[in-house]
C-alpha cells in the first residue's frame, strides 16, 4: 500500500476515500456508477478490465455475477496490480501487470471494459485497435472518457474529446453502439485554486504559463465553461462487435 499515492487524481482505492474529502468521494460514486452501468451491459463470458487499478472494478463486474466465466485485471502500475490480487483475486478472479497497448494473453475476451483510460494515451486510435484485436466476435466494449477538457488541468491526461471524436475512435472496427451513460461532476474553480483538498495537489502546476505556452487550451476552457458552467462531462459507451 506504501507505493500507492491514493490522492492522486489517476488513482481510486475505495478503502482510503473517507480520507480524501468530497472531491474523491463524489468521483467514486461516478466510478460505481460507470461500473454499474457496464455490468448491466456484460455479455455471457469471459472480461477483461483494462486499466483496472486497485481492482475494485473488476470485482464489481465480475463477483456474484454467474455471466463472467473469467474475469482479468490489467494496469500498468505493478503497486496497483499488488493490492488488487491481496484485496480481490479469487479463483475467477486475478489481475497482471501489463501496459495496455502491448498486452497479449493469446485469446479474445467477450467483454472488454476500459474506463477513464483512452484519455491517457498518446495516440487513442491505436488503443481502440488493440481493444478490437482482444475482442471476440458479437463481444461488447465498453469504454468511458471525460467530454470537456480536461488535459489543461490534468497532467496525466494526453487528449481531450468530445462525444463524437470519442465515438469516431469506433468506426474502423466494426463495432456497433448500443448505449450511452452522461455524467456530471460540478466543481469549485475557487476549491481548486486553493488546493483545499489533497486531490487538488495533482492539478497541474504553473496551469497560467501552460495557458500562455498553449492558448487553444485556454480559448477550450473558456468555451467549455461558457457552454456547460463549472463543471466536468463523462460518457460512457457500450459497443458490440459484430459477430
């Protein structure tokens, strides 16, 4: 548990959140919620929850659930993968330390669910194109992403998107949408300048000169926050390949 930063923005570890203030409290519901919506999604078969950190998702897909054959974890962080097999790893269960654009069991998965990942990749199309290659046929991917900028704010954050660009990622792979769950987290602007809770701290630094280096992130924000408020944007997408 030492190697874990659990106040990181990146980082979700459901037994420390009563620690962490409202912030993380209120992202860990959107969290459940995203995994709840997937479970209702899952096809008969086996899973595979790709950048799965401390493992609590997969065990809420997967746990009691008689569909999921075989359930697997995958994070590229070895702490994360660590705690997930002391804390959930059971017989139809189990995780391993894999990078997500090189991970190559040897088989497909029915189910494919990666949520709040695509964001941190350099180059999202070649993610989408590893998902298809793990994918079975008539198997579902589910996928979730922030639709309001969030790479200005978010150090860890590679590329925004909008629900179209993130749909767009789809459509070489045949992959058909099926559903779609909207989330909204409004938060504090004045909060987070004062950094009053310790998920602040992993807010980008000098987030002024990153303005002045890059100004069509700071004209995003300005749209993003006349448009919609102070708030931040999530969807979920189930798609399913066909068979």
């Amino acid at each position: 548990m030492s190697n874990l930063d659990v106040g990181s923005l990146e980082r979700i570890v459901p037994d420390e959140i009563n620690t962490e203030g409202i912030t993380a409290s209120e992202t860990m519901k959107l969290h459940f919620e995203r995994y709840t919506f997937a479970k209702n999604h899952l096809v008969p078969g086996t899973l595979l929850d790709m950048a799965c950190g401390v493992g609590y998702g997969t065990a809420m897909l997967a746990s009691g659930n008689s569909q999921i054959s075989k359930a697997v974890g995958v994070d590229v962080s070895q702490a994360a993968v660590d705690y997930a097999r002391r804390r959930y790893e059971t017989g139809s269960i189990s995780f391993e330390h894999a990078d997500a654009l090189t991970y190559s069991p040897g088989f497909r998965f029915h189910n494919i669910v990666s949520l709040e990942t695509v964001e941190h990749v350099e180059h999202p199309a070649e993610l989408f194109a590893r998902f298809s290659d793990l994918l079975a046929p008539a198997g579902r991917l589910i996928a979730s992403v922030p639709v309001t900028p969030s790479v200005d704010g978010n150090p860890h954050h590679k590329n925004n998107f909008t629900v179209n660009t993130f749909r767009r990622l789809a459509a070489p792979h045949s992959l058909t949408l099926l559903g779609r769950l909207d989330q909204t987290q409004p938060f504090s602007p004045f909060a987070l300048a004062r950094k009053t809770e310790p998920r602040a701290h992993g807010l980008r630094p000098n987030m002024a000169r990153f303005y002045l280096q890059h100004p069509s992130h700071f004209l995003l924000r300005l749209w993003s926050t006349l448009a919609y408020g102070f708030v931040n944007k999530y969807v979920t997408l189930v798609w399913e390949r066909e068979s």
